[in-house]
C-alpha cells in the first residue's frame, strides 16, 4: 500500500494468464486475482469455452501496473497459434 494526503492507496495490480484445460488447448484471459480466477474457472463460473473443457491449469502469467497494459497484451496474446503460445508457456522445449 501507499500513502499519501492522508489516504492509504492500494497498488493494483493487472495479470494477464493462459490456463491449460483438460483438452490441452489453452485459453488466455485477465485478472487481479489469479487464485480466484481459476478456482471460478474450475467451479464451472469462469468463461464460457472453459466450462466444457475442464479441468483447467494456470500455466501461465504476466502482471501489469494498468488495465490498459493488460488488456493490450491480453489481445497480442490471443492472437498467436497454439505452437506460440506452448513455446511462451515453455520456452525451453523444442517444437
């Protein structure tokens, strides 16, 4: 937290995340609150395509200080293959 004028502020924070559901395909989404995200997710209460396909697994994560930021890449992501986005998950391993 921070202070300032008398006021205590939060730092808020934005992530950016790709869950793995059971069928291996991956869905990308945002939140201020990954566990509870993905519990919501895994209860049936997250998105639409995940409920079909569960369970899902948090495989994946980037945080940002603003909506804007996150939102941004959030859309970059989605837009990449599925071969793009196992290489971000996994960096290391060959394709």
């Amino acid at each position: 937290m921070e202070q300032g004028a008398g006021r205590t502020k939060m730092k808020t924070r934005f992530y950016v995340y790709l869950v793995q559901c059971a069928d291996g395909s991956y869905y990308t989404g945002y939140t201020q609150d990954l566990d509870r995200r993905v519990t919501a997710h895994n209860a049936g209460k997250g998105a639409r395509y995940t409920r079909s396909r569960l369970p899902v697994e948090l495989v994946y994560f980037e945080e940002y200080k603003s909506l804007s930021a996150a939102l941004k890449r959030e859309c970059r992501i989605k837009c990449l293959s599925h071969a793009a986005k196992e290489t971000l998950v996994n960096p290391e391993a060959e394709n």
